[in-house]
C-alpha cells in the first residue's frame, strides 16, 4: 500500500494494481487483509499492459452487516471515576501543595540544577 494506491499479488502468482479511488474508498477492508493475512475477493479486469484488480461487489464492506453503534460515554464509568478522584483527595497532606504541584516544582528545581552544570 503506498500513496497512489496498491500493488497485490494473485493467487496465480501475478501482480495487479489497485487504483488510489479504489484504496481510499476501502481502506480499512484493505488494511484488515493485510493485518491478518487474509485474502480478499478481487475482480480483475486487464487493461492495457498492466492488469488493474478491484474489490468485488460481494465483498465490499457497505452490503456487510453494521458493525454495532460505538458509545463514547459510559455513565457508570464516569461515576466510579468520579468517586475514585474523591476519594484521592484524602490522600494529599492539606498543609502541602498539592501532590502535582510538588511534582512540578521538583522537576523545576531539577532542572534548573542541571541547566547550572551545563553553563559552568
């Protein structure tokens, strides 16, 4: 697979192109075979010197069945995480920075030390 579409070889041995609109039209079909080896159903049409290979209608991906609708918030999640985050807060000292802001200025003065060796 390359910019300017495919190359892929035949079950007889023989190499054919697949054209750019064709990858760009199913490329996680085309990415998934090559992931996992699997071949592909191609309808092979030779035109000219080179043979131009396509997916075949029964095996595009549009006539497959829907893949199931992603859910990006999950409320149940989000409340255990929630909870988590409170409970953290006990954790922290209050007559100190928070633990992040101790960590920055940790990493500030280490810094600056280093910065120190380097200029002398």
């Amino acid at each position: 697979m390359h910019n300017l579409g495919a190359t892929v070889r035949l079950e007889d041995g023989s190499l054919a192109a697949i054209p750019a609109p064709e990858l760009a039209a199913h490329r996680p079909t085309f990415i998934q075979s090559l992931q996992q080896r699997q071949a592909l159903l191609l309808s092979v049409e030779d035109h000219g010197r080179h043979p131009i290979a396509m997916l075949a209608k029964s095996a595009r991906p549009d006539q497959a069945p829907s893949a199931p609708e992603l859910r990006l918030i999950d409320p149940a999640f989000e409340e255990r995480m929630a909870a988590y985050l409170k409970a953290t807060e006990e954790w922290a000292p209050p007559d100190r920075p928070p633990p992040a802001e101790r960590h920055f200025i940790r990493k500030k003065r280490r810094a600056a030390y280093f910065e120190g060796r380097s200029k002398s």
